[in-house]
C-alpha cells in the first residue's frame, strides 16, 4: 500500500485542502478541535462555491455535515460527496 501524506496532496495539487478535525484531541494535537460541523461553513467560503466536499466518517457526523452544507448553505449536490464507515 502507498501512502501519500495530504501536504503532500496539497503540494501536488494546488486545489486541494485536507482538514482534520478531532473531538476529542489528545494533548499535543495541533489541528482543529471539535464537531467538524463548527468548521465547514467558514473553511468552504475559504475555498470558494465550486469547491467540491468529500465527507468521510461515521453516519451522524456525514449527515450532519451533508445537511449543514445542502441545506443551510446552498451547496449543490453535485459537490457534496460523502462516504460513512459504521
């Protein structure tokens, strides 16, 4: 199996943001904190109304996010993809 870091994604592709987003971090943690629905609507103004979303955890949080995006936010379905483990 390859693994490719995401700076190293964002490296090679100049359009692309991987945001990780922890509830409950461990104390050196250094990224974002909290439920991911806090996040998303000022990180996609960030990146702009054609930017596609990729969704990836568990069924509550995917919906959640999906919804905040779809619904409250206007984004098209079309960008919106998402992807549930449980």
């Amino acid at each position: 199996m390859v693994r490719v870091s995401h700076d190293a994604l964002e490296k090679a592709h100049p359009n692309f943001r991987a945001l990780y987003t922890l509830s409950k971090p461990p104390s050196d943690w250094q990224g974002l904190t909290g439920y991911v629905q806090t996040h998303v609507a000022a990180h996609y103004r960030e990146l702009g109304e054609s930017a596609h979303v990729y969704i990836c955890g568990l069924e509550r949080m995917v919906g959640a996010v999906r919804d905040l995006l779809r619904k409250e936010m206007g984004v098209d379905r079309k960008l919106v993809h998402s992807e549930r483990y449980d």
